[in-house]
C-alpha cells in the first residue's frame, strides 16, 4: 500500500489537500476505475503540515469528486 498527495475537489466547490491509497502497483486513474462507489482520504486539517496527527479521515463517495489532482 502508498499514499499519493493529492488535492480533491468536490461539486460544492470545497477542496482539500488529502493523501489517497493506492496498491503499489496502482495509480491514481485506477482508483477512480474501479468499482468501489466510497474512496478513503486522509484530508490534512493544515495543508501546510503533513503530520499524522494534522490530518483526518474522511471517505467520500465517487460521484461527489470533479478533480483530483496529483500534488
């Protein structure tokens, strides 16, 4: 399993800085292929900070992302 930083745009416009799990063997493009309707993030609450204590989890359903973007 890795994580990938990656910023997540949502249809009511809210952003978030956020790592995403992929397989090792994974990208980003196969996350969103696949037949899960949820995605797990963990959405950091200081985008400036990446510690594991600065961020929660949050699992948003598919139909409510526009962009994902790679970071």
């Amino acid at each position: 399993m890795k994580t990938l930083k990656v910023i997540v745009t949502l249809t009511d416009g809210r952003s978030y800085w956020a790592n995403a799990f992929l397989e090792d063997s994974d990208r980003l493009q196969d996350l969103l292929n696949d037949n899960r309707k949820f995605i797990p993030f963990n959405v950091f609450i200081d985008e400036r900070s990446t510690k594991a204590d600065t961020y929660r989890l949050m699992i948003i359903h598919k139909d409510s992302i526009t962009t994902i973007e790679e970071r």
